[in-house]
C-alpha cells in the first residue's frame, strides 16, 4: 500500500519443533525481494542479534556462507553492514510498546513481546511476540530465526503481497529449498 510492504503477524516465542524465541539474545535473519515473486534475495539480506531482555540492543553481522557448498557461489564484500546498532529501541519496554529496529535503510521491524498475566518474560509459558516488517517498496519481505546466524536450518516468516503470510523452514538456498511448514 502506498508504495509500501507491510507484514504483520504474532508468534509464539516457544513452539513444539521449532526455533525458540528467548527473552534474551536471540539469531535473526532478514531479506526481501526485488518485486513480489519469492525468488532470490541476491545482497538484500544479513544476519543480526537482538537481545529481547536488553531494550532491543541489536547487532549485524554478515551471514556465513559455506565456500564448500557446489550450489553457492561466494561473493565476496557481498554484504555491508554496520558492526552494530545501538540499542533501536531508545531503553523503552518492548513488553509495553513496540520497539523499532532499521534493519537497513528502508526497511524497519517493529516488535513487542506480549507476556500473559502471572508470567515472567524471563520463564514465560504462552509469551507472544508481535512483529511488523516495513519495507519501502512493494516486495516481498521476511524476518528468520536462527540458532547460528546461517539461512540453512534456520524458520522465517515470510509476507509476499497479495498472498498469505507463511512460515517456512529454509533448506537450502534454492527456491524448492524454502517450504511452508505444516500449518496447525
């Protein structure tokens, strides 16, 4: 809408089979497309931690790629990030409000962390998070989870306009590598 993408969706932190979202630091991974075909992201893409417990402190770092894997070429100087972002949400409560976090220019997450009454965000049992993805243009756009920073074994949730927001276990870096998860 008006030159924009927009992606919204809740999730839960702790699901059976798949990457856990901690209240603490956390692997993320981010991409989008050129146009609204998911197709390769080429240098649209990177890798960042965000610790969830410290007011949104993010950091980038590169994604690693596997010089071994035939499928891959390795570009080098393909990615250029800063080596960090100071704390994107500015110290406010992200269990509160939405925190912001630029992931890169023209493309913002907004995040809160929802904790049921009773709970603690430390050991929450049902915590939720909220997430909307920005993106100045209209493409596709998704957020991943990640236990080492590397696209392959990592989850992500991916929004491609006109169609429904999915989550999709990402295999491989070929297209019929990336597959919707068993929907619930």
């Amino acid at each position: 809408t008006n030159g924009q993408t927009i992606m919204k969706f809740t999730k839960l932190m702790s699901e059976p089979g798949e990457i856990e979202i901690v209240y603490g630091e956390n692997r993320f991974l981010w991409a989008h497309g050129n146009d609204a075909t998911l197709a390769y992201h080429g240098n649209n893409r990177a890798a960042f931690s965000l610790d969830l417990a410290a007011a949104g402190a993010a950091v980038a770092e590169e994604e690693v790629t596997d010089p071994t894997d035939p499928s891959v070429e390795v570009e080098e100087d393909s990615v250029n990030v800063p080596d960090a972002i100071q704390d994107p949400s500015g110290g406010q409560d992200c269990t509160v409000n939405f925190c912001d976090n630029e992931l890169t220019t023209g493309f913002l997450q907004k995040y809160r962390i929802n904790v049921p009454d009773g709970q603690a965000p430390e050991t929450c049992d049902g915590c939720t998070i909220d997430m909307e993805l920005i993106y100045d243009g209209e493409a596709w756009v998704s957020i991943g989870f990640s236990l080492n920073g590397r696209m392959i074994g990592s989850e992500a949730v991916i929004g491609i306009p006109g169609s429904t927001t999915l989550k999709y276990n990402l295999n491989g870096y070929t297209d019929n590598l990336v597959q919707p998860m068993p929907q619930e």
